[in-house]
C-alpha cells in the first residue's frame, strides 16, 4: 500500500509536468530490448518534421515487479499521469475497461499482418499497436535427425517403437514435415530408457512446472487438434478430444522417459539448459532461445547443429501461440489525439523497420522483415510462423485470461505429475473455466 501511494504521488507529479508540456507520455517496459527499442523510436518520432511541440513523447518507465498489478490500479484510481500504457495479449481484457480503442490504418495490416493485430484485440476493437511478439519454435538437432534418415536399421527400430508407445508404424520424416506423433516418435526414438542404442539421454525437453507460460508452450498441440477454449456460443470446449490427445502425448513421452523426470519443476531457463547441454534431441521452446542455443559461445555444444522449424501439425493443422506487448492508449489521457498519432506512426513500416533495428522483436510481414532480414534473420522466422500459424485462444484477451492460464498450469501438471486423472484434470478445468469466463 505504502509503495503504490509512493507510486500515486510521482504519477500525479508527472502529470502536472507533462500537463505543463502538454506533451504525450508513454508507460512503456522497463529493461532489456523493449526499452532500448521504445527510447529509439520516441527519439526518431520527436526528431520528425510535422510533430508539434505538444504532441512530442515523454517515456515513462517503473519496476517489472508486479507491473501489471499496479498498473490496473492506477487506472482504475482513474490516474491521466500517462496518454500511453503498455499492454499484453493475455492482460488486455483486465485493461479494456480504462482504455480507448485505437485505429490504426490499412498501413499497420501490410506491416503486420492480421493475425499479429489480434494480439492487441479485445471484443473485436483493436486496443493497441503490436511491438514485440513472443510464440514458439520446435528446436531439432540436425546431426543426429541427418544419422538416423540415413540409417536403414534405425528407422526399422524407430516403427517398432512407435508402433509400441503410440499404436502405429511411423517411419521418420524431415522436422518440418513432422506432425505431433511424429515429433513424439522422434522423441522416444531419441531416449535412452527406451532406445539403448540412443546417441543421446533423452528425445525432448518437456516444461512441465506448474507455471501459467509452459501451458502456452504445451497448448499449441490442443490447437493443432482442434481444441479451443469456447466455441462459437461462449461453451466452454477444453473437455474434448483434442485437449485429451494433447494431454495424453505429453503423458506418454514424460512417463516413457523421453524427458528428464525433474521436467516438472523445469521452465524456460532450464528446458534451455538441458538442450544445449547436448543430452536432448528436441525441444519446444520460446523464440527468444533461438540467440542463445545457436550462438557458438553460449550454447558450444549443439550451436552449430540447431535446426529450427514451426511446431509440428495436428489434425486441424499447424499452430503457433503467440502473444505480444503493445502500446494502446489510457481513457483518461489527457492528449488523446496526439497520443493517436504517435501510435499510428507506431503501426508504420519506417517505425516497425526502426524498432526492429534497435533491438526489438516486432512480427513483421515477409516483404517488410526481408528489409532487415540481414541483421535480424530471427525476425524473420518469427513473422513468418505468426502470420501463418500464429493463433489466440478463444477467451483469451478476456478479463481473467491469466488466471485461466494459471488454472490450466495447476491442473494439467496435476495430471502429468500423477496426482490426479485425466478426467478429474479436466473436468476441473472446465468448471473453473465457466466460472472465470462469466465474470
């Protein structure tokens, strides 16, 4: 309480400078590359000819640590210490109530693509412009996929296999043609306690911890299945076919041994560990990783034999999580037609090109990512797969989106850790599920 009336009392003196300057304020995120990309762009805007003294930005930066918390109560308290705010996918719903729809322009669709614009959406208005984009790659060891598609007894070995764990005869397949059964049968193929003859301990690297981030990981499996979290009328659908299979292969390579039984205390930081550590043959991982495991000095054991592919195909295709920060505008801001400006000029080609060249991880289209494709190869990856892949629950811009995260955590990993079934799992998920989404 002390901290957020400290907080109140600097937000109200901002206010009255920035009322003085009349100038627009931004609450971006503090640290690392966002900040760094978001000071390069006020910068650039500022220095443009047209921008009126009191449409120039000021940023506004405080701690990470239980941001979004303090956040929502400063614009519920109704605070115009800021015109901007920062905003994520999963948290918009929470914000929506204190915050204007924005229009961006037909510019900002050729920039990023419909797809990347649905993270910052809420109830069908766009709440915000898109600056950086997280989802998911399938990392693969190349060398070791390369030996066994040339290996005639391995691949008698990995049917046989697949035949046992999963029901069918499977032969092996280059990664970017792989489907979810393929990926476990590569997997379990890759594992030791299941395959002596093994190059390497295990086949993956599941994030099993009771953490609201893995599940994002892990549901893009449902999504390929067809899975969601309400169909069309509101109906809650995550007890279905599609959730059990995801579900089950998950099950089925943690308990075969295809990834490291302490997998249920693992997240990002320790999935990272183990791949690069050169004991794992895949792993699915964020596409922040990608810098790290394929950079000789950081990852010396498998940098040089990472191969990267979107997450494998289901029965209703091939999906991809993403999420993303923007920036949208507060309701109580005090120059709301400057602060419309700036973000429209957010949504621009020029700014987006910026932004990316300052360190920042926009998603954009093939035609514009290829105009700095040379300094940020990730980048283009990373629009490629959202805008053909990429997907956003159901639900899951709403109010209580992060809390259905953190439900579907504690109860999915309650089932792969062995302390509840399947059924009790689901069936748990889905009645909280209807509770939350009603409010």
């Amino acid at each position: 309480m002390k901290f957020l009336k400290i907080m109140s009392s600097a937000l109200a003196l901002l206010a009255m400078t920035a009322g003085a300057n009349a100038t627009v304020t931004v609450l971006g995120w503090p640290g690392g590359s966002e900040e760094t990309a978001l000071r390069a762009v006020a910068e650039a805007y500022n220095a443009r000819e047209g921008v009126s003294a009191e449409d120039k930005v000021e940023l506004l930066f405080f701690s990470r640590d239980g941001f979004y918390d303090k956040l929502q109560a400063d614009m519920a308290a109704g605070s115009d210490a800021f015109d901007i705010n920062l905003l994520a996918t999963y948290t918009i719903g929470r914000y929506a109530p204190y915050m204007e729809p924005v229009e961006l322009g037909p510019e900002a669709v050729k920039v990023f693509g419909e797809s990347v614009l649905k993270t910052m959406q809420f109830d069908g208005k766009q709440y915000g412009v898109p600056t950086d984009l997280s989802l998911h790659f399938m990392y693969y060891r190349k060398d070791l996929i390369d030996a066994l598609m040339a290996d005639e007894a391995a691949k008698a070995t990995y049917g046989e296999i697949s035949q046992k764990y999963l029901g069918k005869t499977l032969a092996p397949k280059a990664p970017e043609e792989w489907t979810w059964e393929d990926w476990a049968a590569t997997a379990l193929y890759f594992t030791k306690a299941v395959n002596p003859d093994s190059p390497v301990r295990y086949g993956t690297v599941l994030q099993l911890k009771n953490l609201l981030f893995n599940i994002m990981v892990w549901q893009s499996v449902a999504r390929a299945y067809g899975g969601d979290w309400m169909d069309a009328s509101g109906n809650v659908t995550v007890d279905s076919p599609a959730y059990r299979s995801a579900l089950e292969l998950y099950n089925t390579l943690y308990q075969a041994g295809a990834s490291p039984k302490d997998s249920l205390s693992y997240e990002y930081a320790e999935t990272n560990a183990a791949f690069a550590s050169g004991q794992a043959a895949t792993a699915l991982q964020w596409n922040a990783a990608a810098s790290e495991l394929t950079d000789p000095g950081k990852s010396p054991v498998i940098a040089e034999s990472v191969g990267i592919v979107p997450p494998p195909s289901g029965p209703a295709g091939r999906a991809d999580h993403i999420h993303g920060l923007g920036l949208g505008i507060n309701k109580n801001a005090k120059n709301k037609p400057g602060a419309v400006k700036f973000l429209q000029w957010l949504g621009s080609e020029d700014a987006a090109l910026l932004y990316a060249r300052k360190g920042g991880s926009p998603a954009l289209a093939p035609d514009v990512v290829a105009k700095v494709s040379a300094d940020r190869p990730d980048l283009v990856k990373l629009g490629e797969y959202a805008g053909a892949y990429g997907y956003v629950m159901n639900g899951g811009t709403s109010a209580n989106a992060f809390a259905i995260y953190e439900l579907q955590a504690k109860e999915f990993t309650g089932y792969w850790s062995g302390q509840q079934t399947l059924d009790q799992a689901l069936s748990n998920t889905k009645a909280a599920m209807e509770k939350l989404l009603k409010q």
